[in-house]
C-alpha cells in the first residue's frame, strides 16, 4: 500500500483534492510542516508538493521513490549537492492555458491601446485613433513544451504566424517554422512578438541577450513568462530606453521579489507583473497527480519527469 | 457592361484595390465627393461606399440596382422617406476576428488586472494577488450573427460556457444553450459576462435596461460593441455607480461621439473606447465587394442582403 507525503502550503486543499479522487490503495499524509513532515513522513514512497519544502525533508526520507512537483520549476531540487535516487515529476500541461490568457492578454492590450484609450477618457477626448490588430502577425516562441504549444494554438486561432526556436523537437503542429541551434538571430528578425518560455537551465541562461533583443524590428514586444534567468536583465533595459523595441512584459525576474532599487520599476515600455502568469491551481494539479499516480501503481512510465541533467 | 461608383472616403485606397482585383467587364468610377458622384456616377447600376454619403446622391442614381455599405449598420438608408427599389448588402463576415480581439481583450485585462497590476508597478510593490481567468466563465452573447459567431468560438478556444440569445436562429455550434423572446433574464442570471453585438432596430432598443442589467451577477462585466441604442444608458450608470455589477466596456453609444457633458466619461468601473472596436478595413471590404460582385454579374443571391422592414 503505497504512503503519499503531501508537503504544500495547500496541504488541506491538497489533501481533501486527493481524497475525493478515491485513488486505489492509497495511504495518505499531509502537512505544510517540514519538521512534522520529516517525521511522520518519513517511510512515504511518494511526495506531493513544493520543491522548496520537499528540499529540506530530502535526507529524512528512507522510503522514497517518486516527488511530483505543484510547480513547473524544481530548481530547489537539482543541486547537484543533492539525490537523485528517485523520479522526479513536474508540473506540466497544466499552465499552458492560463499562460495563454496571460500572453494574448497583454498583446491585445498593447494592439488596442488599451491604457492610451483609458487615457483618453481620463481627458474626455473622442480617441478613434484605428487600433492595431494580432491577425496577421509574427509570434515567436523561444521554447516549445507544453505552454509553447498552446500559446501557438491561441496564435493560430487569431490567424498569427508561429516562429517556434527549439533545441531539436519539431512536434506542435501549430509552428509554421522551427529554428534550433545557431539559427537564434534569423528566429528573431522580423518577429512582432517574441515569448520566452524558457525554463532556467545553464543553456537558457541569458539568451535573451543584446544581440537577440537588437535583431528585434523597433515594433517588437517582448514577454517573458518562462523564468527570468533567461533574459539579460541590463540589455533589455537598454533596448527598452533608447527604443530599439517597442516594449516588454515580464513576469519573472532573476531576482524575485523584484529588489526595490531595481531599474525595471521605471524603465519606460515596460510592464511588469509579479510571477502570477500562471498559478498552480490546486484543482488542476491533483488532477495531475491522480494521473501519475495511476500510472505509479501499474508500473507504467511516468508523466513530465525531469532529466536532472538537463534541469527540466 | 456594369458600372460601379465608389462614393467613399477612402476612395482612391478602393479604387487601387478594385482595380487590382481585375474584376470582369467592371467599369469603375470614383470619388469622396457627393457632388461629384451626383454627375459622373449618375447611370451606374452598383454603389459601394459609406452610407451616410450614398445617401445624399440617391435620388440622382437613375439606373441603380445594388447597394454594398462598407459599413455594418446601414441607418441611413432605412429612413423610411428613401427609394427602397434595389438591393442593398451590408459589410459583414469581415468584423468578427477584430471585434473578437476587442472583447477578449478587455475580458482579459479585467480578469488578469492589468490596470491594478500597473499601480502596483508605480508603487515599487510586489503585487502577487492570484487572477482571474476565462477559463470556466459563461459569456452571454446578445445576437448571435457573424460576429457572434466569432466570439463564440474564441470563447471556445478559452474553454468557456456560450448562452445566445437571439430571435430565432440556432445555428452556431459553438453556442451552448440558445434563449429567446421572453427568456432575457434567464439568459441573464450567472452570467460573469455580457456582450451586445446587437444592430439598430425597433426590436433592441433599449433591450438592455435596467430589468436585465439588475439580473446580472455583482462580478459580472457588460460589453456593448453592437449600437449604442441596445442600451438604456441611464440604467447603466445606475447599476455602475451602486455596484450592482462589476464593471462595463462601452465601444457605441446613444450619441457619438460622446457629448462632453455625458456622465459616461466619470462612471466607476466604465472603460470607453471610441466606436473603434472593428475598423473596417478596406482590403477586407474590397475583398467582400469583389465577392458578391461575382455573385452580382452570375446571377445568384447576393450575400448580406439587408432586409429594410427588419433594418438588418
């Protein structure tokens, strides 16, 4: 009868989530308490939760075979200082909608002017002003999992073109290019959106740098919604202030909170927003720990395992 | 041979684009001048234009046989004092995909708290209070013609919940349940949004009053980029001002532009935007004109025939 830790700052919600779902065999645990956790969860086959929180029970747990993460980052957990003597799952498949309602979100805001139009009334001015329009345009995802797959359906449902850039796969149906490798700068020219979803890997890092952001037209957003070391945080504010593109809407930073000194507050164009792109609803990821966990009991592969490695 | 008369604004971009079509045996005159469509335009049997001018060289077109509006309201064409002895065709078809953007765009800056996320910015503070999302949401859709079509699909695309009210028709499978005559008000209630695409007719005047405003949910959000004549204006700043509902887009209004002194300008939780909602897009129209011109020289029904008792 396998055990199940549940370690989340949701632990209640969690738990109840899971005992609906009646899955066979289960025996249950839940706590948002590392201490209790490292105790009476100590002989648990399975982890449910936060890396952040999971970190500090690592050595405490004897029994272990399977962590599925509630985030799609487990950075907490790929020190190489600590195991790797079990399958690690993450949260995938579950933040691609909300990530899209978050992109398309801002873009349409930007085409329609929405705070310039705010302004207007503010003035009481009759701006008719023709608004711009996504139909028609270049989106380019740098990264194309699960999320990049459905920003690209959204795409194509507002008649876009998708320039995908991966480091090999060629399988979402809805990328009408693929770059990879040294082909970045010919990814980003003539691109009227660019998107990173990248996750933090030492190949991500910072490739989102001068060089990319200046191939870039001058009407070129750019959107971060991946993780922030990813982006060259003083190249974009360069970009941005003498306006070689024509904004940005970050939701990561390398440092989060962002610090209260940071330059990005009051860089001009630039949006900010505060690593809320996509929460982890509880619903959503019992619904995907139900799965694995099926998958667990009949000796099948895992769902969204992590390559330590390759860090995600 | 047919003669056409371009009598619009932007006749010479029409002119470009009709020409380029090369439509057969077309004959083509045109101008932004009333006066001078009054002459040279005389014996031409088709019109395309603005109506709000063809209206004023009506009387003069001796030999007229079909109108094509570059607009989708045609008012000033239905006065009932004016010849009614040929076919006249509205712009439709081509404002769904724009008007879908206008809609969800708002929709989302509401849900995702765009405004709210930007004071935040201006403050230095870390602003990471959970969005809302489209996803699960009921959308209502007053009318459900071409562009209702187009909103019911994007709202698909967002796995949401479509309620049409409409007079007879049933015919978008993207809608999920359909209301008609004396069921507005169960169309209504649980709604989180309501969008009017309504034309200007007899029928929906002031169909939006305060009977259906205040059978509304308190979270639910109002979008008019149908007439401005749907609503009961003064029921909206009722229900806004005492928070009977959450907040309303307004794209049309009773007078437009907007008087000065209107209490629109200052109503809480208003956003305005400028009748700028669905730009008609010559390329489009060309497009839809060449369309049923093809139609015209063959023979066969034309497409957007506007019926003048029923003013759509």
């Amino acid at each position: 009868m396998p055990r199940l830790l549940i370690l989340s700052k949701q632990a209640d919600k969690y738990n109840k989530l899971i005992d609906e779902a009646k899955l066979p065999q289960l025996e249950l645990v839940s706590t948002s308490s590392v201490t209790e956790a490292g105790s009476t969860g100590a002989g648990c086959e399975i982890v449910f939760g936060e890396p952040s929180l999971i970190r500090k029970v690592l050595p405490a747990l004897t029994n272990l075979h399977w962590v599925q993460s509630t985030w799609a980052g487990v950075e907490p957990l790929l020190d190489p200082s600590l195991r790797r003597d079990y399958a690690l799952t993450n949260a995938r498949g579950v933040f691609g909608e909300l990530m899209s309602e978050y992109v398309f979100g801002y873009l349409l805001a930007h085409e329609r002017r929405i705070f310039e139009r705010y302004q207007a009334q503010q003035e009481r001015r009759w701006d008719n002003a023709v608004t711009g329009m996504l139909r028609g345009k270049t989106i380019g995802l740098l990264g194309v999992g699960s999320i990049g797959a459905h920003l690209a359906a959204t795409a194509k449902h507002f008649r876009m073109t998708v320039r995908g850039y991966t480091r090999a796969s060629e399988d979402c149906p809805d990328v009408d290019v693929y770059y990879h490798g040294d082909e970045l700068l010919e990814f980003a020219r003539g691109l009227d959106y660019l998107v990173s979803v990248l996750p933090n890997t030492s190949v991500t890092h910072h490739i989102v740098n001068a060089n990319l952001l200046n191939s870039l037209p001058s009407y070129a957003i750019f959107i971060n919604v991946g993780r922030g070391s990813a982006v060259d945080e003083t190249a974009l504010v360069e970009v941005l202030e003498t306006g070689k593109i024509a904004g940005a809407v970050l939701d990561v930073f390398e440092q989060e909170p962002l610090p209260q000194v940071h330059p990005f507050w009051t860089t001009p164009n630039l949006l900010l927003t505060f690593h809320t792109s996509a929460p982890s609803l509880p619903e959503d990821l019992a619904f995907l720990f139900a799965e694995n966990y099926l998958r667990f009991i009949n000796g099948e592969e895992l769902k969204y395992r992590v390559d330590f490695e390759r860090g995600y």
